[in-house]
C-alpha cells in the first residue's frame, strides 16, 4: 500500500477571516501550514490600519498567533497562463494578493512534486482557474471545507481525487523505476562478463604467442664458462701424468747399465764358455 503524501497547506488572508485563531489551531490536524510572504506582509500593514474592523481583528489575532504557531512563510512563486492577469483588467488589492497567493501555491507544488498543495480561500474564480492548471499535486479549497475536514476527518472531494491521482502515479512509475534497477544490474553484468571473457582471451593470446615463440625460435642455451677449479683439475692430472710416465722411461732405460758386477761377470764368463 502507497503511504499518503504530505500535505502543504497555503492559506489566503479569504481563509484567514472565515476561521478564529482558536480554529487555526486545528490546520495542523491535516497538514503543514505556509504563509506566503504577501499575505504575512498584508496582515502587518492590517494590523493598525484596516478601514475594516473585522479586518483589523484578523490581523491582530494573527500577530498573536504567529509567533508561536509553527507556520512556515514561504516566498516561492510559479508562473502559469491560468494566473495571468487579462491586459486592461483592473483588479482591486485584494484580488491583486488572491492571485499572488495562487502562484505561491503553484510554485510550491512544482517545487515540491512528492507533495498535496492545497491552496485555502473563499474566492471561487480563483480556485477555478487553480483546478484549470490540471497539476497531479495541486488542488483548492474553501476555508470552510478545510475546517470541515480538520473536525471530521473527512477529505473534501478535490483532495480525495487528487490523492488517488498522485497513488496511481506513484503506482504506475514504481514498475518502471524497477525495470531501470533490474536492467541496470543486467547492463553491469554484462559489462563485468565481457571485460572478464576480453582479459581472458588476451591472456590465452599471450600464452599462445609464447608457444609459438618457442616452437619457432628455440632457445639457445649458452655454455656457462667453466670454473677455475673444472679447468685446473685435468690439467693437474696431465701434469701427474705426463712426470710418472717421464720416471717410468728414464728407469728402464737406465737399468742396463746399473746391474751389480756379480751378474754381470757371471754374463761375460757363460759368454767365454759358449765360444770355441
């Protein structure tokens, strides 16, 4: 179930006289109450100098009451063709603040769509030309109505239709305030996958660039220098080598000549014997 939404309240100075201070109290059973910045302005030029007593005791009873109301004074301000005012038509002061009251209510109802603006006043052909602008969260009504419904409870018909309209609204754009998330969640998805597939595929490119670089040009491997102690050791053996080999050869050639007198007497006299 949509929650209701918050209801502003703009009051003219129409509705301000048809109610006592002691009923101005009860506004703020239905919403937010807003003064614009003409009427607290007219009430303060009315206080000590209306021609009109009822007038001057309006005036006054609001100086009372402001200060500790709670009431907000707004100065926000829209412009529409349905508050214009006809070229050559003369108004008097009071319609002249009526119709500045209006634009206040329509300003404050652009300004603030998630809003009800109810604009509160007597005059008819004000409210009129109010329901003509046809705004989702802008509607008006009688001083008397407002007051009915603060006791009651009940809304009047205009509020009623324009909180349906503003729930059907708010009904038929949650669909497709869903549809962006979801398709949003889907686009990032996709997007995720997709830079996840491409650096995958330039890390198989890599790693087949790799196997073809070593298929085609096979790497050579470059013979370490042998150390000094591989090459120290051969040489040291051919040297041991070459010095036993030189003592062996020296020995059997000198051996001959070394024999003991002994053998080589005993040599000499088989030889004598042997020859005639």
């Amino acid at each position: 179930m949509t929650a209701l939404p918050p209801v502003s309240l703009v009051l003219d100075i129409s509705a301000l006289s048809a109610a006592s201070a002691r009923e101005w109290l009860e506004f703020s059973r239905v919403g937010t109450s807003h003064v614009p910045q003409v009427v607290y302005e007219e009430m303060n030029f009315l206080f000590d100098r209306s021609p009109d007593p009822d007038l001057e005791r309006v005036a006054r009873a609001f100086k009372r009451f402001y200060a500790n109301s709670g009431w907000q004074i707004t100065d926000e301000t829209g412009h529409h063709p349905a508050l214009k005012v006809a070229s050559g038509q003369a108004m008097t002061k009071r319609g002249r603040v009526s119709l500045a009251v209006a634009r206040c209510a329509y300003g404050l109802a652009q300004n603030h769509a998630n809003n009800l603006v109810v604009l509160v006043s007597s005059d008819r052909a004000l409210l009129q030309r109010l329901y003509d602008i046809q705004l989702p969260n802008l509607c008006g009504i009688t001083g008397a109505a407002l007051l009915q419904w603060c006791r009651s409870g009940q809304r009047p018909i205009a509020v009623s239709q324009k909180l349906q309209q503003m729930r059907s609204t708010a009904q038929a754009a949650a669909p497709a305030v869903k549809r962006s998330a979801i398709g949003g969640k889907a686009t990032a998805i996709q997007t995720r996958t997709a830079i996840q597939q491409t650096t995958k595929g330039q890390a198989t490119k890599g790693q087949a660039a790799k196997g073809q670089t070593a298929k085609g040009q096979p790497t050579k491997i470059q013979p370490s220098a042998p150390t000094l102690s591989k090459r120290s050791i051969p040489l040291w053996w051919a040297v041991a080598i070459a010095g036993i080999a030189s003592l062996i050869l020296w020995a059997m050639l000198a051996r001959p000549n070394n024999q003991p007198a002994g053998q080589q007497s005993g040599r000499q006299s088989s030889i004598a014997a042997i020859r005639p």
